[in-house]
C-alpha cells in the first residue's frame, strides 16, 4: 500500500510538472507571437521614416535627361543631402518647379551669384565653357541671354538640353534652394542601368 501511495503521489507530481510545463509553453507561444507583431510594427515604422525622412525611389518621367536617365528608370533620392549643404554644380537633384506640383529631375548647371548664359548651342559659366562632355555632347538649338543666378537658387537643365523644360525657361526660372527635395544616389531598376552618381 506505501509503495501504491508513493507511485500515486510520484504520478501526481508529474501530471502537476507537465500542466506547468504546457502553461509556460502557451506562455511562451503568446510572448512570441507578441513579439513577432512588436518587431513587424517596428520594421514598417523604421521603413515608413527612412522613406519619409532618408531616402525615396523616385521614377524618371520623360527623356528630358537622356542619356544620363532613361524614361521609367528608377532612382533613389537622398533626401537629406542638402540638410547642411547645397547642391553643387553637376548633381542630378530632384525639385519643385515654382507653381508647380509635380518633381523633376534635372542637372544643376550653375548655382547662385553665378553668370549662367548659351550662346551658340553652348552653356557658359560666367564667361567659360562648361565642361560637359560626359552627359552632353550636342548642340542646343537655341541661345539665352546672361543672367545671373539669384543667392539661394540654382540654375537645373535636363541633360537632353533640345527636349527639357527647365530654367531656362520664363515660366521655370532658378529653382528656390527650398524646392530641392534631394539628390540622386544611384539609378537601381531596370537592373541592367543600375549605377551611382
């Protein structure tokens, strides 16, 4: 009879282990599945403020800067370049023409307190000869009179200089610093253009 009562109470235990056993495994299963959920959010929300604050792939709409980009090509925008900066001379930069609601992407050509002028299917940069050989080898069809870039604007072209609408244009103008939402990284789809600039 003692051996009875010993094995009863020995299975007793061991029902009671593998009821505590199972209830830290549901606990477990929750604290998991929550955790996966939690990590999920976190991943979205870090992925949601990297494109809204960070970078942003934007698509090339037209061919006004061939061949430099292609129509549909995509590219990623660092939209914190000119945080702390301004753009340079020869970046491609993603703006705001004034009025308008739609980005470009076009090359900065001259920036402000510079002379920017065509004359003869040629840019000049207070007086001299931009060096542009690398995206622009062609003639423009036509010539525009000097005019001086205003402080905290820049000068944008496409690089198709004969089928862009940019600042040379009255109703484009010098594009406000403030227009500029980024510059473009690297060119990434289709894959077979994928390059940085």
């Amino acid at each position: 009879m003692i051996g009875k009562a010993v094995d009863n109470k020995s299975l007793c235990e061991m029902r009671h282990s593998a009821a505590k056993s199972h209830e830290k495994d549901s606990n477990y299963k929750n604290a998991t599945s929550g955790s996966f959920f939690t990590v999920m959010l976190l991943i979205i929300s870090l992925a949601l403020a990297v494109r809204l604050f960070f970078l942003e792939p934007t698509r090339v709409d037209g061919e006004s800067m061939f061949p430099t980009l292609y129509n549909n090509e995509r590219v990623l925008v660092d939209k914190t370049a000119y945080w702390f900066d301004t753009p340079d001379r020869g970046d491609i930069v993603i703006c705001y023409y004034p009025g308008y609601t739609e980005t470009c992407v076009k090359r900065v050509i001259a920036v402000g307190g510079e002379t920017v002028e065509v004359r003869n299917g040629r840019v000049l940069i207070n007086g001299s000869p931009l060096g542009e050989q690398e995206y622009w080898n062609d003639i423009m069809d036509s010539d525009m009179p000097a005019q001086v870039v205003p402080e905290g604007c820049i000068f944008v072209m496409g690089d198709n200089r004969n089928y862009s609408k940019d600042s040379r244009f009255a109703s484009v103008g010098p594009i406000p610093l403030n227009r500029v939402t980024g510059r473009v990284l690297v060119s990434f789809w289709p894959l077979k253009y994928a390059r940085s600039f």
